[in-house]
C-alpha cells in the first residue's frame, strides 16, 4: 500500500478558483483506492493499522481487502473553505491511498469546489 | 479561466422491497435518475434513514459481497445492529459531464441489515447544474 500527498494540487485548484467560502469535494476514481486525511508521521501506523484491520488474504475475492478497505475508508472526502484556505490543521495531508501496487497507472481525482 | 454558476437543487425519493437481510445494486437506478433529470456537474448526494441500512460503493461481485458481511461478522456489528454506524448512511458522487465519477468497477449498494421487511427508502439530493436550467 501506497500514500500520494494530494494537498498541494487541492490548494493550487483552489486558489486557482478564488472561491474565499465553501467546500471541496474530493472522490477519487475507482473501486480499490480511499483518501484519508492524516497528520504527518502517522502514515506508517496507519498503513499498518489498516493491514491488520482489513489482511490481504483469507478472503473469497482475488484482491477483496483493497476493496474492503476502498469502501470502509471512503474514496470521497468533503474539506470546508474558510477565508480561501483548506479547513486542515498545519500538520495534516489529504492522501490518495493505493492499496494494490500499480504501476504506469494514471489515477483520476474529481475536484469540486462550492462556495463564494 | 473560472466560471460563476448558481447550482440548482433537486431532490428525489425512491422506494423499493426488501427483505430486511440482503445487498442491493443502485446503480442503474441513481444513473437513471441523472440522465432522466439533465444533470450535468455537481455532486449526488444518496442518503438512507432506514434503521439497520448503509449505502456504500463498492464493487457488485458476489464473491466479494461475502467477504464484506464476512468483515462485518468480523467486526461484530451484524449482532449488535450497529453496521449503519460503521459503513455510515451516504455516499457523496460527482457527476461529471452528465456521468458519475465512479470508475469501471464501482457500484452503488444499498445494504439492509435491520432484520425488519419491508418498503425501504433512498432520499437523492442532486446539486450542481442540469441542462434544463
């Protein structure tokens, strides 16, 4: 399983957009990615939380615990706007999780912004 | 290059049979209502008050569905009446172009573990802009 930083790319959309009130929803494409917001540092805690919670094996389906954790993490986030900031504490990211290893794989994040 | 809009509100109640005990696929019925309705960008809001009921997405494989309540035995909420809380009452969508941004594999399930039969009900709350506005 792999953690992708998206913060930067939700912060330059959204000063991109000039919206100073409102929300960002955030989906990510797919039935086997999540998004999670974390502070920084507890990334591999949590990777390892998630790997006991949900294992990668004993399962009927061939990759069921990347769905399992895809659905029961969600793949949408909602993040209010205030003053044309991010509601997210300073030490905290918002991650693109891929629970499978992928490779040469483009993974397409829907970006919404409501707001005045 | 950023446009303003005003986003319209629409919202939808469907009704269906159920068991009381099972997983259904909602898909096709939540697409339909976006085609049907002309709604273009925004997000789709699928939201269940049903006691005992969850809406999730997931992928619709059988094989799969039997490890998700597999996982719930697991967690020990199928007894204690508490999977709603755990795989909570909505899924936020965005619609993209006329279509859900769901990807190839991903459904829409409601889930009813309430033990209880009868007339369920799904409340869709569309925002965004439609082609008839």
């Amino acid at each position: 399983m792999e953690l992708h930083p998206i913060t930067s790319i939700l912060k330059e959309t959204l000063h991109e957009s000039d919206i100073k009130n409102g929300i960002v929803w955030i989906s990510v494409e797919g039935a086997t990615p999540a998004l999670c917001l974390l502070r920084r540092g507890i990334e591999k805690r949590f990777l390892s939380y998630i790997a006991r919670l949900i294992p990668f094996t004993g399962w009927n389906h061939g990759n069921a615990y990347a769905h399992l954790i895809s659905t029961l993490v969600s793949t949408n986030k909602a993040i209010p706007i205030i003053n044309g900031e991010l509601l997210l504490n300073p030490d905290e990211e918002v991650y693109v999780l891929e629970t499978r290893s992928v490779y040469n794989h483009v993974r397409k994040i829907a970006i919404e912004i409501h707001g005045n | 290059m950023v446009t303003f809009v005003c986003l319209d509100v629409k919202i939808y109640r469907l009704t269906f049979e159920s068991p009381g005990y099972t997983v259904l696929d909602i898909t096709s019925h939540i697409a339909e209502i976006v085609h049907q309705t002309g709604f273009y960008k925004g997000t789709a809001i699928i939201y269940t008050n049903e006691e005992g009921c969850a809406v999730i997405e997931i992928e619709y494989a059988p094989d799969l569905l039997e490890d998700l309540e597999l996982f719930l035995k697991k967690l020990g909420c199928i007894e204690e009446n508490l999977c709603d809380v755990i795989l909570g009452r909505s899924v936020v969508i965005p619609v993209v172009n006329g279509s859900m941004f769901l990807g190839r594999f991903k459904n829409l399930a409601f889930i009813d573990i309430s033990r209880k039969a009868g007339n369920k009900a799904l409340v869709m709350v569309l925002e965004g802009i439609f082609k008839s506005s």
